[in-house]
C-alpha cells in the first residue's frame, strides 16, 4: 500500500524503478491482492498513468482491467476506475499542445493505438456485452465512463462494434435507456454514442426507431430551446438525421407517428432580427436539412409527396416561407431555406400552388418568385445563393403545367403590365437572357427551359413572343434573338466563361425544339440557322468549343428528327444530304457524342440540385442530361436512314394512327356495349328478386285462404242449424273450460319465480360475505408495498367478479319482471273472456242450477283476484331486493374507489423516495469530487494529506499505525 502511495505521490518509490516496472508490479497487485483496497488503489494508480503510459498501459493491464470488471461488479469505484483507464488507452484524445509536425505524427499514432487496443479488446464479444451489463448500473461512476468507453469503441471499429451489439440479447434497449437518465451529462453522452451505433447501419437504425427514439428525442430538443438551444440540440438533430438519412423505413415511421407536425416549432425564429448566434445558425442548418431528407428528389415517389402533404397540413410550409421573406437573415440560412422550400413543393401541385400565391412584404406587395429571380439574375448576389434560387424555380415548375403556363403567360403580349410599375416573371427571364453577365444568361436560359419541359402547349405559345430590340427597328420573335445572340458569339463582351452563354441558349433552343415540328418550321424558317450549325459543327475547334460543337450537333439532329417536312427547303432528306457533303455523318455522330462524354455531364445527372463549387463548372442542367440521353440515339439512327427508310416509317406511323383510331373506336363501343350488359343484368336481377317475392305472397295468401275456409266448416258444424241456444251454451261451457288450465299454468309460473328468488337471496348471501371480507381486509392494510399491491389486485378481481354476477342478476330481474308483465295482461284477457262468456239462462232451466252456475263463476273470480294481489305483492318484493342489490353495488364500488386511491398514494410515495435517493447520490458524487479537487490542491501546495483509506479506517488497530510509520520510513508521501 505504502508502494502505491508512493507512485501515485510523483513516482518517489526510488530511481531505480522504471514506468514499465511500475506498471507491472500495480498489474501484479491488481491480479494477486486479496484485499480489495489493495486492487483499487492499484487500478487507481494504473489510471493516473494510462494517459502519459498509454502503450505500457495498455499491453500489460487490458486483461486484468477486464478481469476486474468481470469480478468485482460490487464495488463501483474499482470498476469506474477501471472503465476510466480503458477509455484512455483507447480513446485517441490528445489534450498536449504540440507543433503540427508532431501533431500528426502522434495523432497517427495514437490511431494506430487506438484501434489496435480496441481489436484486441472486443475479440472476445464477452467483453462487449459485459460493458453493455454495466450500463445497467444506476451508478454514475460506473455509467459515465462505460458510456465513453463504448462510445470510443465505436469510433475506432464502428461496423464490428455494431454486429456485437446488434446479436448481443436487448443491446440496443439498454443503450435507448440512457436518453431518460435524469443526470444530462450521461443523457448527452448517450445521445453522441448512438450516434455513433447508428451510423451507417440501417438495422441498429430501425431498432433504435422502433425503441421511441424520435418521442424521446423530439423531447429533448423542445426542453432545450429548439433552434435557440445548445450544442445537445445539435447532436440529437444529427442523430436523426442517421436514423432518417437513406432509411425509408424510419421515414414511414416518422411520418406515420405524426412527428413531422413537431418540427413546426423549431423554425419559429420570431420577428427579432437580432440574436442569430453561431449555434443557432448551426441549429437552424441542420433542421433544414432534417426536413430535406424527408422530401429528398431520391426517396420514393410516394413517400415523398407524403411528407410534402403533412408539411403543408401542418403549416410547416408555410413557416419555411415566412423565414424565406423575412429580412435580417443570414446568408447561409436563407439559401438552405430556399433549396428546403424547393424540395417541399417539388413535384406536389398544392404546395406548388401554395408557392405561387406567397407575396414578399414589400409597397406594393410582389409575388416571392419574382422577388426570388430578382436575386437570380443580379451579378452581386453570391453565387450559392443564385443556385438555390434556380433550383427553387426549376423545382416549382417540375410537372406543373399551371406553373409553366403562368410563366409563359407573363411574356404573352396580352398579359404584359403596358404602364410599366410592376416586373414580372418572363421579364426578368428574358432581361437575364439578353444580360451581359454569363451566369445570368445560363440561369435565364435553365429556367425558361424548365418552362418548356414536356409541356407542347407551351413551347407553341412561346413563339408568339416578340421583342422590342431597338427603337425604330420592328420586333423580333424570341426565338430569333436567341439565335441571333448565339450566332455572334465572342463579338460580345460579356463577364464570366466564355462558353457559358452560347451552352445555355444552345440548352434552351434544344428543349424549345424537341418534340415541336411547329417549333422546328419557325426555327429552320430563318434561312441563317442551319448555315450558323453547320460551319460550327465542321471547324476544327479547340478543347474548350467542342462542346459547342456537340450542342449544334444536338440542335441540329433535333431539327431533322421532328421536321415535318413542311418547310421544301429544308426538308429531312436536304439537311441530311447537307449534313453528309459539309460534314460527313461519321464527324457529325463524333461531334454529337461529345456531349455525354463532357466530364461535367455525369456530375450534372446525379442529382437534381444544381450544386457548383464556382460559376465555371456551371454548364449541364440536370433535364438536359435526361434530354440528351433519350434524343443521342434516336438522331443517330435518323442520320443514317436513307429517304426510302423514312417514307417506309411515315408510312408504318400513318397506318399505326389508322389502325389505333380503329382500334380505339371499337374499344369505346365494347365498353358502351359493356354498360348496357351490366344495366339489363341489373334490371333482370331486379325482376326476379320482385317475382319471387309476388310468388311468396300469393302463397301465404292462398294458405290463409284454406285456413279460413277451414274454420268456417267447423264453425259451421259445431254451432248446427237446428239449437242455436244450445250452441250458444256449449261455447261458454268450451270457454270456462280454458280457465283452470290458463290458471294452472300460471300457478306453475309463479312457483318457478319464487325458486328463482330463493336462489337469486342465496347468491346475494354470498355476495354480502366477500364484500364484508373485502372490508376487513381493507381495515386492516399491509405492512409493505408488496402485500398491498397484492391485495389491490386481488380486490380487483373480486370486484370485476362481483360486477359481472351482479350484471347476471339484473338481466335475470329484467326477464323476471317481463315474465310477470306478460301473466297479467293475460289474466285481464281471461277477466275479459269471463265476462263475455258468461252462460245465458236456457228456458226451462231451474233457479237453482243457475244461482249454483253463478256461485261457482264468482268463486273462481275471487280466485283468481286473490292470485293476482299474491302477484303483485312478489312483484314489490323483488323490485324491493333489486333496490338493495343496486345499493351494495354502489357500495362495492365505492370500496374500489378507496383501494385504487391507497394504491396510487403508495406508488407516489415509492416514486418520490427514488428521486430522494437520485438527488443524494448526485449531491454525494459532486461533494467526492470537490474532496478530490481540493486534495489536488493542497498537494499542489505542499502540505501532506492523508488518503481516504486513512481517513475511514482511522479509528482501527495499532497494527496499521505501525505500518504507516514503517512507509514514512521508506519514502516521502
């Protein structure tokens, strides 16, 4: 002990020792000691040196450390001090300040440590899942320095970290229980470590998703301020980030469990210009980005307009809007709110229209598209700013005819503002058109072209627009000026590249053209264009015009694949004949090829987003790509076919639009025919349902028919044509006949009610013994949490057992009291029938006989009255006992009531004694540390301090005395 003491007071133990001799003898005390304040202060030792002696360390004390983890989970000090000095031999954190040179050559190094130690390290998987069993552990000496530990094995040797968290039994869920640690360093710890879990590994994405990770994380992100919070709103943001980025799973979820109305919130920056702080700039940038990942142009279709329909509900929209006009906003933010915006209406009609009826707060109001393509064609804008707002513009047009149509309208001359106060859309395209700065032409250019795109209506209504070029001078058509702007070429001094211009028209009369003959006429119409193309196509150019070249190759082929043959001149077989003689059809296929061979076109069709490190890379537009790749075999193939070739294919085309027209009369008149088939089914199914029903009720009446004829010939028998008094008589005899058996039955009746009640008494006897067993119990309740919470439950089930039988009795006096209804009404009908057919006095008959007829009626009057009040009186009695029934129920209840509420008070009480004992062991783990630090200092001073060892056992035997004065001898402390 005296020895450990030494080493850890600055290495005094004598000169002879080396560090490595140092260190093996600590690792010898760690593997051999019996005592465990001997290991623990030699693992304490080995973790004041695994940062200077990490290599020493770290080869003769990895498998002890282990071994102390695996051995002495009880005592959480050795263990903290344990995962403590693993995480310094593995973590590549450098704290000295060196020069650069030895900066990078020791941060190499350290790598190399690094990684190595972590090898060795998770080789046995044990050893993983035994840090993942740590984690379990409430203990924050334990806890904080497992989280590092595994969180430093993830960053050296992620993807093999991951696969043995990934098979280890609820390793990811112990990990998700570190977001609702009360203490926020382990909850942001945690945070960092799953980011690092989750990267790039779509499984551990999936679980940690279904784990509620986006609840727990959107919680945390509203606690902490949303864009207004720290560094930890940061990190949970990326953190989803990694677990939405490229997982089409996670996004489904996301957007099912109704998160994405959460992050409406986040973009609530207030009317205050002022307070944009680096983190909130950072904050803000990562948000945007988490929406976009959302609606990304490479996510499923479906998916996509999804999330674009819950951003627009939730009006998370038209946040992103209020933040793309508002003033004061930094750079940065707005443009990466505007491509976010782009990427939200992309392809979505609604929010698409929603774009269109924004308005910028300005006197007077302009729309926000114009006010946008006002940034896109000003040279002093910066130029990641004029990208975004192109891509916003070529996103609002993409699949939206309304869209385009609107645009085109606004260059119409109907449609132009003649007073002059207000710009529109088409103006500042064409003044960005014919602008002398390069970019602005190629902006121009890529957006008018994305006004055209796949719209035919619109590529015809742009050829009626007409420009004023000078006064005095007749218009010309727009389509002219292009050519005439791309015929001089270098005789304009522009700023900016060279070619960008002439590439951008060329971009746009190639879109213009395709799949427009009316377009291609006006085009060949002007007898200087295809001379123009020609003698580009045929020079030999430098590196730099070969692209030029192949987009006059393009426009060309472009202008022979869809000529209608209408202009005589320039008809398909004379531009090929002039293609072959000027050119030749091998140079010409050459040229064209040079296109998709430009090492800037595949970068251009990755993605749609026209994202530029600078203005010279800015050639290819991401349609055009598309454009090229359907159109470049298609013209090759037109170039090399003979005239016969073509009248062969007009002609197959002509029969092809005959026979569809054919083709397509007969479908329109099977599906007629169709229609009427399924009407007269439905009117024939109709027809025989009525029948059967016709046939049904004839039957029945045809029965009642027999029935009454039947009745009719025994009435007529019974009665007799010859004594119609003695019929009469015999009938009233028939009729007091039914009496005794209608009386017997309901003699019978009653004796089955009253059975009933008995037993229904019997099982309320029952009941009233466990509710008063119930009521005991609760008198007298548990000494523990346990045996209430046991006795609530058995309650529980008592009282649903009780409410169920309970339900039983009421359904059973339900039926009881209907049972009783019924034999009254009948008992009036017998009344009734008495008194109807009371026997008439037959001539010749004695008083006598019929004073006895009279008594012997009466008597059975009096009978039956008296079993009707004995009715009545059962009747009251059982409404009486429903009563009582009724009343223990809602005693029952109430005693539910009592045994619910003592529940509750016992779990609230459990809960707070566990947040007692959380803030205790915080306030104990600040107060060892303020301990340590002021040790520190009093060293740093020079005056002695005994160690805590010391301080505990104070008050032991003279046997350690002895051996503390025994160390004073051997060494200075």
């Amino acid at each position: 002990m005296n020895f450990l003491r030494g080493v850890m007071g600055g290495q005094s133990a004598g000169p002879q020792h080396t560090e490595a001799e140092t260190i093996q003898k600590l690792c010898d005390r760690v593997a051999s000691s019996t005592l465990l304040d001997d290991r623990r202060n030699a693992v304490r030792a080995l973790k004041s040196l695994s940062k200077k002696y990490r290599l020493e360390v770290g080869i003769q004390a990895m498998e002890h450390l282990i071994h102390v983890l695996q051995t002495d989970r009880s005592d959480s000090e050795i263990i903290g001090y344990a995962l403590d000095t693993l995480y310094n031999i593995i973590s590549n954190d450098e704290e000295e300040e060196v020069d650069d040179v030895e900066e990078e050559n020791s941060t190499r190094q350290s790598e190399d440590l690094g990684s190595q130690f972590t090898e060795i390290f998770i080789k046995q998987q044990e050893n993983v899942t035994l840090l993942l069993s740590l984690l379990e552990e409430f203990d924050f000496h334990v806890r904080w320095p497992g989280v590092k530990l595994l969180t430093s094995l993830l960053k050296q040797l992620g993807p093999q970290v991951q696969q043995i968290i990934l098979v280890s039994p609820m390793g990811v869920s112990r990990l998700m229980d570190l977001l609702a640690d009360s203490r926020e360093v382990i909850r942001n710890d945690g945070v960092l470590l799953l980011q690092a879990l989750t990267r790039s590994n779509g499984a551990i994405q999936k679980i940690v998703a279904f784990e509620n990770a986006f609840e727990r994380l959107l919680d945390i992100i509203t606690e902490e301020g949303n864009s207004d919070g720290g560094i930890v709103v940061e990190d949970c943001l990326i953190l989803l980030q990694n677990l939405l980025k490229n997982n089409n799973s996670n996004q489904n979820f996301f957007k099912e469990g109704s998160y994405i109305q959460r992050m409406k919130p986040w973009f609530d920056v207030g009317d205050e210009n002022s307070g944009w702080s680096a983190q909130k700039v950072t904050n803000l940038h990562v948000m945007l980005q988490l929406v976009r990942v959302l609606v990304s142009p490479t996510n499923p279709p479906g998916a996509t307009s999804s999330c674009q329909k819950a951003m627009f509900q939730c009006g998370l929209l038209q946040q992103l809007c209020t933040i793309l006009m508002a003033t004061g906003v930094p750079a940065d933010i707005l443009t990466e709110t505007i491509n976010t915006v782009s990427e939200v209406i992309r392809g979505y009609q609604v929010n698409q229209d929603y774009f269109a009826s924004v308005n910028a707060p300005s006197n007077p109001p302009r729309p926000a598209i114009v006010v946008l393509l006002m940034s896109m064609v000003n040279e002093r804008q910066p130029f990641v700013l004029r990208c975004a707002v192109l891509y916003c513009f070529q996103c609002f047009l993409y699949k939206n005819q309304k869209g385009q149509g609107e645009i085109v309208s606004t260059l119409l001359p109907s449609t132009i503002d003649a007073t002059g106060n207000s710009v529109s859309a088409g103006q500042l395209l064409c003044g960005g058109l014919f602008s002398t700065d390069s970019l602005s032409n190629w902006c121009a250019a890529v957006a008018l072209a994305h006004a055209l795109q796949e719209n035919a209506t619109q590529k015809e209504q742009l050829l009626r627009v007409q420009l004023a070029t000078s006064i005095g001078n007749p218009p010309v058509s727009l389509l002219q000026q292009c050519t005439n702007i791309l015929s001089q070429g270098d005789k304009i001094d522009r700023r900016g590249s060279k070619i960008q211009t002439r590439v951008g028209l060329l971009m746009l009369l190639c879109t213009w053209l395709s799949n427009c003959p009316i377009a291609v006429t006006h085009f060949l119409h002007n007898s200087a264009n295809v001379p123009f193309l020609t003698g580009q196509i045929a020079e030999n150019l430098g590196e730099e015009e070969q692209l030029v070249q192949g987009l006059c190759a393009l426009l060309l082929g472009i202008s022979i694949y869809f000529n209608d043959n209408s202009l005589e001149s320039y008809m398909k077989e004379k531009l090929k004949q002039l293609i072959e003689k000027r050119i030749g059809k091998e140079n010409f296929i050459e040229k064209l090829g040079f296109i998709s061979k430009h090492e800037l076109y595949s970068r251009a069709s990755q993605k749609p987003q026209p994202n530029f490190p600078s203005p010279e890379y800015m050639i290819f537009d991401h349609e055009f790509t598309k454009l090229v790749k359907e159109l470049e075999g298609v013209i090759t193939k037109a170039i090399y076919k003979s005239s016969e070739e073509d009248k062969k294919e007009e002609e197959v085309k002509k029969t092809l639009e005959q026979h569809d027209s054919i083709v397509t009369h007969y479908k329109n008149m099977i599906r007629e025919q169709d229609l009427q088939l399924e009407e007269l089914k439905q009117q024939i199914s109709t027809l025989k349902c009525q029948n059967e029903q016709l046939q049904t009720a004839v039957t029945q009446q045809v029965s009642q028919i027999q029935q009454h004829k039947d009745q009719y010939n025994l009435l007529k028998v019974q009665l007799g044509k010859d004594n119609p008094h003695q019929g009469s008589y015999s009938d009233a005899t028939q009729m007091n006949g039914i009496q005794p058996e209608e009386v017997g039955r309901l003699r019978e009746e009653i004796e089955e009610l009253k059975s009933n009640q008995e037993l229904l008494q019997s099982q309320l006897a029952e009941k009233d013994s466990l509710i008063e067993n119930l009521k005991s119990s609760q008198a007298s309740p548990g000494t523990n949490e346990q045996s209430s919470a046991t006795a609530s439950a058995q309650d529980s089930e008592q009282i649903a057992e009780l409410k169920q039988e309970l339900a039983t009795l009421k359904s059973q006096l339900n039926s009881q009291s209907v049972e009783i209804t019924k034999l009254q009404t009948e008992k009036q009908e017998l009344l009734q029938k008495t008194e109807t057919f009371k026997p008439a006095p037959v001539p010749g008959e004695s008083e006598a006989v019929a004073a006895a007829k009279t008594t012997d009626v009466e008597g059975r009057l009096s009978a039956l009255l008296q079993e009707t009040k004995e009715l009545k009186n059962e009747i009251k009695a059982l409404s009486e006992e429903r009563a009582a029934i009724k009343e223990q129920l809602d005693a029952s209840n109430s005693t539910i009531a009592i045994l619910q509420n003592e529940k509750n008070k016992l779990e609230v009480d459990v809960t707070d004694s566990k947040k007692e004992q959380d803030d205790l062991l915080v306030l104990l783990a600040d107060q060892d540390q303020k301990i340590f630090s002021l040790k520190n200092k009093l060293k740093e001073l020079g005056h002695p301090v005994e160690e805590e060892d010391e301080l505990e056992s104070g008050d032991q035997d003279d046997e350690e005395d002895e051996d503390e004065d025994n160390g004073k001898d051997q060494g200075p402390i």
